[in-house]
C-alpha cells in the first residue's frame, strides 16, 4: 500500500513539475515522461499484485484453517 501512495506521490509532484516547466517554457520532456508513466506502471502493479493474491490463496485458506484448529483445541 506505501508503494501506491508513493506512487500518487510521485506523479502529482511529477505533474507540478512539468506544468511549471511547461509555463516557464523549459524544457519539460523528463517530467512530462515520468508522469506520463508512472500510471502504466501502477496498473502493472496493480496486475501483479492480483496475480500474487490468486497465488497466495491456497496458503491463506491452509493458515485460516490451522488457526481454527488451534483456537479449538
């Protein structure tokens, strides 16, 4: 979770960054490239942690069940 957040982070100071260069008529290609991926990469992310959640699932179901076990005995 701190990972997207540092990521909402990032491409709203991204942003900021490239409309005040943009404004000032510098050069603004950088900024305006991270923000530009910086969604991209937060879908990925996203994807992938979808991905490890389905992989996990069988283990969570496993750990609920020993816990269940164990509070009963």
């Amino acid at each position: 979770m701190f990972i997207h957040f540092a990521m909402a982070f990032a491409f709203i100071g991204f942003s900021i960054v490239a409309y005040v260069k943009w404004s000032l008529k510098s050069d603004f290609k950088t900024a305006l490239i991270i923000t530009l991926t910086l969604p991209i990469l937060w879908v990925i992310m996203y994807f992938l942690g979808r991905i490890g959640k389905r992989r996990g699932h069988k283990q969570m179901d496993e750990l609920h069940g020993f816990m269940m076990k164990t509070l009963k005995s």
